[in-house]
C-alpha cells in the first residue's frame, strides 16, 4: 500500500477531511517540544481548524521530539501527514470513528541527534510561540514543590553545554540568548501540560535555569517573554497496531502513526502572547484572562478521578478504562470522589454545571471505543500526584473535611507499586522516580505496624512534602493500603462505600 503522503491527498475517500490551504506556503511560527500523541491530537487539531479559517499561514509547526526518532521516523516519509480518528460509540453501542488528515506539522527534529538544530529552530526570526508537551517529568522540577532540580543530571549537563542541551530549560534559554543576541523578538513559551499554573511553572523554571546562565538574560526574559497558563483535556489513548491497520485500510494509504481521540476538546488559554498567535478559537479554544478556575476544575476532576481509576481498575485486572467503569462498585467510587470530595474543594465558576460535568466525565470515561489502558494512565505517578489528589487533600484536611475516598486513591498508587496485580500480572513501573521509591518501598517492609510502613513511604518528601507527616493523612491511607492488601480493590471498595460517609 502507498504512504499518506502530500501527493495521495487528492485521491483519499472523500468522507476523510483534510487541508485545504496552501501548505507550500506554510510558515513556522511554531515550535512545539514534545510532539506526541497528545500534542498531534489536539493542539495541532485546534492550530489545523485556525488556518483553515483565517488563512493566516505563518502558524506552521515544526515538532521537537526530546528522545526518541520514533515520531520523526514514522511522519517524515508522510511529509508530516497525519490521521486523527476520533472514536466514540454509537447508538447501537459500536464503535464509530470520524477521520482528519491534518497538515500543520512541518518536520520533526530529534533533539539528541542536533541540538544545534532545535536552538537554531527556536532562534529563527519566524518562530513566535514555543509550546510544550513534555508530560510532568520533562520540566525536571520538584513535584511537590515546582521548583527547579539544579542538582538534576541532565539539568547540570545542560548548564555546562549550551552548544548541545538536552532538556526543555536548557533548549529555552540557550535559544533565547541567541535571539537576545540578534536583536530578535522575545517569544511565549506556552505549556500544555498538566500542572497547577502551568504556565507560572515553566516561567519560574525557565527563570531559575536562565539566571545560572546570565543574570542580564534572565531580566530580558522575565521583562519580555510571557508564559500563558492554559489548560487542555481531552483523552488520547496509545495507538495500536490495529488502529494503523484499520485507519490505513479506510484512507487507503498507510499511516504509520495515527492518533486516536475523543470527540470532546477543551483548551483555555491565557490570552498573553509576546508576539502574536493564531486564532484558535476557530477549533474550539476559548481565550481567558485568568486560567487557574479551569486548570484546577480538570486536574482535579478529570485527572485526579482517571488516577484513582487507574490505579485501582489496573490493581484489579481491569485493562481498560472502560471496563473498570464497567464496574458498579468502581464506577459508585469514582462518582463518588468527584461529587462528595473533589466537587466541594473547585471555586465557583460562573455558567458550569458541575453536576452536569461530573455525568459527562463519567460518559466519556465509559467510551468504550477508545480502549484507554489503565496501565497508560498510571505511569508517572510521582509526578502526578502532587497536582491530581495531593492538592486536594491539603485543601480538605485545611477545612477539617473527611479524605476517605481520596486517601484510598492515594493507597490504590502505593499498592500499584508493588508490580504485581491482584491476578498475578506483572507490570513495570514506568516512573522517573521508580528507582528511588522501589527503595523506599523495600525499607518500609521493616516497620512493624501498617502506620509506620505508610508514615516512610509518605515521608519520600519529593512527591509527598510536607503532608506526608500529617497524622490525618498518614492513618487514612494506612487504613486503605491495609484493606487492600487484604481484601483486594474490590474489598476496599466495599469497605468505603459509594455513598457511605467517609
């Protein structure tokens, strides 16, 4: 089968959507680090609709991959082609699935193979925005406390040799000092990902790296760049073989990496940009002066509840997140959380229904064609916790309010780190922090009483801060990771009721 390639296009079904402007003339003004799943599957969606309707094509892409050559390998014979299928069920309870080719992603450049090229990219006079997708770990901070890991290996490297950096500080800031030097624009640096002011993160660490680097350079920055929060959702599952099969089979050209997708999309945005952006409220983007409402409304509803179901639906043997919600007593717990512990912790926000959410968030949780592992949503925990339910605990236990079903999702990750499930599976720890809590794991096994076993674990300062002391907290997961390794998830669960007091 021929490639999705830019000379396929006009002979793909004509049910199959794809770009219409004049891609030839596309400029970058783009770069965007991490240019993964999620990225391709909804930034670059919301970006595809904006040139479609303004014709502004100065708001190319070009992608910037920070490991691997997997991305690059698989779209440069596309000519940066891609197909978004978005998958949900239909009446009868098939699956249905919607495609786009989309066209803004102009190359993809692998970081380790030319740095040089990635600074050279940041500092061409056509690059306006740098975006990140870099998941939680890539920002090499402290989770618990946002601040920068200047002890961090790759972080020392990057201070040392700014001709060949590895990370997102080390490329920013050496790239900006070359503008700085040739009289370019300053830029917005614009963070996708998923942490509480994610933009005032990024700020404080790219800050902090530029500061090591020249004190002149980090007042130009902190003077002239700026560092929109934002916040995106939308669920983007791992594609499989079968998905490139299948959406192969029906463009008939082959893909070697689609993206699969919700249909539902969210993306706020801080309207403060250094030197122009696209109209992207033409896909669905909505431009706010203030973003924190809506970024602690998704951290803690759509990501705390998807950790909580990940780590006990996967403890369980439950390999999708459909099938976990499947579950009455998991899908009672996860309604739960949300509405009596999670709900009550979110500001007012003016127009939103939050009961209304909370029963779309459950419907788009049950999406049975997405086939989302529970596994997927797991990894990373350490550096998800601190924002996902940490957060609200603190917020909670401030207000003398009860933890019970937050303090059993915080158990459920202690408990899926033991590597095994309750069917004995095995699963690997895929975590930046799983050496260091294999360890912890390992001296906790000596205590004599569950209390002192979860009071070490919860001591690990980098995920637990503070908190990891207070007594409330301690005894509450202690109780939790106790009924577990007893009675299994499904015990817990019974144990705390969906509607039972806490």
């Amino acid at each position: 089968m021929q490639r999705l390639h830019p000379a396929t296009l006009p002979r793909l079904p004509a049910d199959i959507a794809r770009p219409l402007y004049a891609r030839d003339a596309l400029r970058a003004g783009i770069v965007h680090l991490g240019v993964g799943a999620f990225h391709r599957a909804h930034i670059a969606v919301v970006n595809e609709a904006a040139l479609h309707a303004s014709g502004d094509l100065r708001w190319g892409t070009v992608g910037v991959s920070l490991r691997a050559a997997d991305t690059r390998d698989a779209l440069q014979p596309q000519g940066g082609l891609y197909t978004l299928a978005l998958r949900d069920g239909a009446g009868d309870g098939s699956p249905r699935e919607l495609l786009q080719v989309v066209g803004n992603l102009l190359d993809v450049l692998v970081a380790p193979e030319d740095p040089a090229a990635v600074l050279e990219r940041i500092a061409h006079p056509d690059t306006r925005i740098v975006s990140l997708t870099i998941t939680e770990k890539g920002y090499h901070h402290d989770p618990a406390t946002g601040a920068l890991r200047l002890d961090a290996a790759d972080i020392v490297h990057d201070l040392a040799h700014p001709e060949a950096p590895r990370t997102m500080p080390g490329f920013v800031v050496h790239a900006l000092a070359l503008r700085r030097a040739r009289g370019l624009a300053p830029l917005t640096l614009l963070s996708c990902d998923n942490l509480p002011a994610n933009g005032d993160t990024t700020r404080g660490i790219v800050l902090a790296f530029a500061q090591q680097v020249d004190a002149g350079l980090r007042e130009w920055m902190e003077a002239h760049c700026t560092f929109p929060n934002s916040m995106v959702d939308r669920i983007v599952p791992r594609t499989t073989d079968a998905d490139r099969e299948r959406i192969s089979a029906r463009l008939g050209a082959g893909d070697a990496w689609p993206v699969i997708g919700e249909p539902f999309l969210e993306w706020v945005v801080e309207d403060r940009f250094a030197n122009g952006r696209p109209d992207w409220t033409a896909g669905g983007a909505r431009f706010v002066d203030h973003a924190e409402p809506f970024e602690k409304l998704k951290l803690r509803m759509v990501n705390g509840a998807h950790s909580a179901l990940a780590y006990l639906g996967a403890m369980a043997g439950l390999r999708t997140v459909d099938r976990a919600m499947a579950e009455p007593a998991l899908r009672g717990y996860i309604d739960a959380l949300m509405r009596e512990e999670i709900a009550p912790t979110l500001p007012a926000m003016q127009g939103l229904d939050l009961d209304g959410y909370r029963a779309r968030l459950l419907q788009r949780f049950s999406n049975p064609a997405l086939q989302h592992q529970t596994k997927q949503i797991a990894m990373d925990g350490s550096q998800k916790l601190p924002q996902r339910l940490l957060g609200t605990v603190r917020d909670r236990l401030a207000q003398g309010l009860p933890i019970d079903r937050l303090a059993l999702a915080v158990a459920g990750w202690v408990y899926y780190l033991r590597g095994t499930d309750e069917t004995g599976a095995t699963h690997d720890i895929q975590d930046p922090l799983a050496a260091a809590l294999a360890q912890r794991l390992a001296q906790a096994g000596a205590a004599t009483s569950m209390q002192d076993r979860v009071a070490f674990i919860t001591g690990f300062a980098p995920v637990f801060g503070e908190l990891g002391s207070e007594p409330r907290f301690v005894a509450a997961v202690a109780r939790h990771l106790g009924t577990l390794e007893a009675d299994g998830v499904r015990g817990a669960l019974a144990a705390v009721g969906a509607d039972a007091p806490a």
